[in-house]
C-alpha cells in the first residue's frame, strides 16, 4: 500500500513539475531578473535575514546570536487589562480626589474607549502597603504576590497605541495591530528551535472560559511555517484534541501511516522546495511522538500534595492554577514557550463581575496564590535563573470612573487607558526588586520611563540571546521582524 502512494505521489510530481516549476520559480525569477536591471544589480537585503538553515526538522535545537540568560519564557496575558491602579500602582492623590469631577485640562485630545462627557474621578478601590527589602507598593488584592515582590522588576510606565482589546493583544503579541504577524512565542520557537524532540516548542493554555478577544491569531505563526505556531493544551480532558487513536486503529498502524504519507511529503519537498511541507512532515511527527509524552507531562496528578497546596490547584478542572503548574512542567521538559492566557479582565463597571472592587478581586483572587507558587516553585528547582516568567495585560486602566453617554455606570469601573501601564517580569537576568518608569500623581500620564510594546519584546528576546533589529525574516521582498523598526532593550531593569 505504501509503495503504491510513493509511485503515484512520483507520477504526480513529474506530470505537473513542468507547470508548477514556470508558476513557481520561472516567473519570480523573470520578475527579479528585471527588478535587479532596474535597480542595477542593488542587493537590498544583503545581510538582513538570519532565518535558520533549513532542515528536514525544523524544531531542531539552534544557537542564539549571543549566550542567553533564558532558556525558556513563561507568559502570563491577563486577557481583558487588569487596572493598575488597584494592584501595583498607587496614587494616594487619586484617592483623595475620589468621586470629584475630573478636570477638563486633563481630558482634552485624549481618546477613550466609552468615557463621554465629564467623568468622575475614581479613587483606589484596594488597600496598599509597600513589601520586601524593595518596598514595593503591593495591594491586598495580591497578598501572596507580595512575599515574591523582590523577585520581579516592574514596568510601571508601559505605553501603546491600541485602545480595543483585539488589536491590542495582536499588538502585544506580534507587534502589530494586524492579523498576519508572527506572535512572540512562534518567533522564538522559529529562532531557537525546542530541546524536547516529543513536545512542542509552543505550548499555549487559557483560562477563564473563553480565548482572549484577537483570538487564536495571538498564537498564531503567521508568515512564519505553521510547525512554529502555539500548540493550545487543555488541563481538563484530552491535553490535545484528536491526539489519541481513532477506534480501530491502533499506535503501530498509525506509524506505518504516517511513515508513508511523510515519505510522500519528502518526495513533494524535494520537487517543490516548499517549506510548508517540512512543517507538515514534522506535525505529523511530533503528532505521534506527542501521544506518548504529552499525557504524562499535562497530568498533575502525579504531584505531590503540597505542591497543590502551593498552587491552589484541583486535578480534572481547568483552571488558572492548574495551567501555572503545567507551565512549571513544561519548562522543565525543555519547551521554549509557554503561553498562559486567563479571560476575564475587563474592568468597565457595567455589572458586579466587571467592577475593580468586587470582580477584579475575584480575579486577583484566582491569580494569587498561582503565580507566586509558579515563582517560588521555580526559584527552588533552580528554573528561575534561566525562565524568563513575564506578566500583564494589553493596556491599563484610566484613573476616571467609566460613564457612558455621559453617565455613570452601576458599578465602579475604569475605562481604557494606553498611555500608561504596569507590567513586570522576573528571573533569567532580571533584576530582583527591581523597578522602572513612573506615572504622574494619579496614575494617568507616564512622566518617566516610559517604554513601548516593542521595547519589552526586544527585552525578551535580548535575553533570549538574540539581537532584536538582526532577528529578521524574509517575506514579501523584505525582512521583518517581530519589532517592526522599533524596540530599545530595557536596560534598566537588566541585571
């Protein structure tokens, strides 16, 4: 049956060779022909692509352009922009303006998402204390957070120009507003290959009952092969859907399937040199070495209890927790990048489960505990040093009240805000207790340090080992990157 599929396959390449050889490589090679007369033989891109060596694994392990302080990143997007102002920022000035008209000087030319007319002001709805040998200011929203404190860096000045949810997480994690951009995990999978041969580079699990606004495009590979895109893992059910054998199949005819339809692509790559096709021999590939090794890796009920009890979690549920301690064992395993995304952070005042002082302490509440077990249980297996662990959302909060139609909402709620933001991170060369950037009085304007959307991918991948404005891919006649032309390294919080 095999041999029959291969000759058929060989039939099929010489018949049509001819024609798809013209479409494909003659015509391109007329047109660059004559653009290189026109140009007189400029070699534009001379130099600019640092795209890996094609191979027949596309996943193999590759060098950096420099040694790395990370082996790995684990991303937490809080989908939906949790407020700053009630977890990491805080304005003692804003709580005494709460509920007085806010100023007319500070709302001209500013854009806001469903503010209208005159809002009011909007105090802390938390109650912040400083915490650790860095004094940082931490709400009671986040008590466990507060014991990790000296472990993270803060960016409290982080800035962007998308003021709608899905752009704005396409931004965060490809670096554009539009769809068709790589996302940072499928760049650092494609730049560095993984170290574990039977899982993904790119792991991704969400929570919260729903998958972020921009959708699976924030996992998405875009122009970049599709091996390199998020694989999605659950931690209820089936880790992966359709991984397991279909009835009446079983593993070893599965193998001889595969065998025979990857023999088939290797034929097609070699007619028709299309990348594509090494990312499907290699999915097929992966697919099959995944039955085995991802349910062990994806089960914790193999933990012991206080690990559990560390995290919060509860074996057979899907949960935030359960996800950070999946996060934990992935990296451990060797996957590059570990994407967690947890709905559920809009903060609008329209109902309780929107409003900052009952919803978004829920939510603070389910994050908690998780993430300082995360940061804790990697400090002790000696991960820390070499996981690069970053948090935050796709914009901030604005320190007004949220109206509508020049009314104020039933519940206290903040709008969007995107001239200000807290993010942190923590581990592979970040500095401890650290901080950087700072808002004005309320929380409303950054007034120092303040750092773009592209400045912290260029900070990840510095600590990836790569040099950001060198990391490039051709496509469409020129090289791309994931900081477009932008991007500084954070410096300031680098130890």
């Amino acid at each position: 049956m095999a041999e029959k599929i291969i000759q058929e396959a060989n039939d099929r390449a010489a018949r049509f060779f001819s024609r798809r050889h013209f479409l494909n490589d003659c015509v391109t090679g007329l047109g660059a022909t004559a653009l290189g007369s026109l140009l007189g033989g400029c070699n534009l891109f001379s130099g600019s692509s640092t795209a890996p060596v094609q191979s027949l694994n596309p996943l193999e392990p590759r060098a950096p352009h420099f040694p790395a302080r990370a082996k790995s990143v684990i991303y937490l997007h809080m989908a939906g922009a949790p407020s700053q102002l009630e977890m990491f920022d805080y304005k003692p000035e804003l709580e005494k303006l709460h509920n007085q008209l806010c100023p007319q000087s500070i709302l001209e030319g500013k854009k806001f998402a469903f503010i209208r007319g005159v809002p009011r002001m909007l105090g802390p709805q938390a109650v912040f204390k400083q915490h650790g040998e860095s004094r940082a200011w931490v709400s009671d929203y986040m008590p466990h957070f507060a014991e990790r404190v000296d472990d993270v860096s803060f960016l409290k000045a982080v800035q962007t120009d998308q003021f709608n949810h899905g752009p704005a997480q396409l931004f965060m994690h490809t670096g554009s507003a539009r769809l068709g951009r790589p996302s940072i995990g499928s760049w650092v999978t494609w730049g560095l290959g993984s170290e574990n041969s039977n899982l993904p580079g790119f792991v991704v699990l969400t929570s919260g009952g729903k998958t972020p606004d921009a959708g699976k495009s924030v996992w998405g590979s875009g122009f970049l092969p599709s091996v390199y895109q998020g694989v999605q893992c659950r931690s209820k059910g089936e880790p992966v859907l359709y991984l397991s054998d279909p009835e009446g199949l079983n593993r070893d005819l599965r193998y001889q399937g595969i065998q025979a339809i990857n023999e088939v692509n290797r034929l097609e790559y070699e007619a028709f040199q299309d990348p594509e096709i090494l990312s499907r021999i290699s999915q097929y590939e992966l697919a099959y070495k995944m039955q085995i090794s991802v349910p062990g890796v994806m089960d914790i009920n193999n933990e012991p209890q206080y690990i559990h009890e560390l995290y919060g979690t509860e074996p057979g549920k899907e949960s935030f927790a359960n996800n950070c301690l999946l996060a934990r064992k992935l990296v451990e395993k060797g996957v590059r990048f570990v994407q967690l995304f947890d709905w559920g952070w809009d903060a609008h005042g329209t109902d309780e489960a929107t409003a900052v002082n009952y919803g978004m302490r829920n939510k603070c509440r389910e994050i908690d505990k998780p993430i300082s077990a995360l940061l804790l249980d990697l400090k002790q297996r000696g991960l820390l040093d070499e996981t690069l662990v970053v948090w935050g959302g796709e914009f901030g909060r604005t320190p007004m009240q949220e109206n509508r139609d020049g009314k104020d909402m039933p519940y206290m709620g903040r709008d969007h805000h995107v001239d200000a933001f807290t993010m942190w991170m923590a581990g592979a060369g970040v500095k401890r207790g650290g901080s950087w950037g700072e808002t004005d009085e309320i929380g409303f304007s950054a007034v120092k340090g303040q750092v773009a959307v592209h400045d912290v991918h260029a900070t990840i991948l510095q600590q990836l080992g790569f040099d950001h404005e060198k990391m490039t891919y051709q496509f469409q006649g020129r090289p791309f990157r994931l900081t477009d032309v932008h991007g500084h390294v954070i410096q300031e919080i680098l130890g």
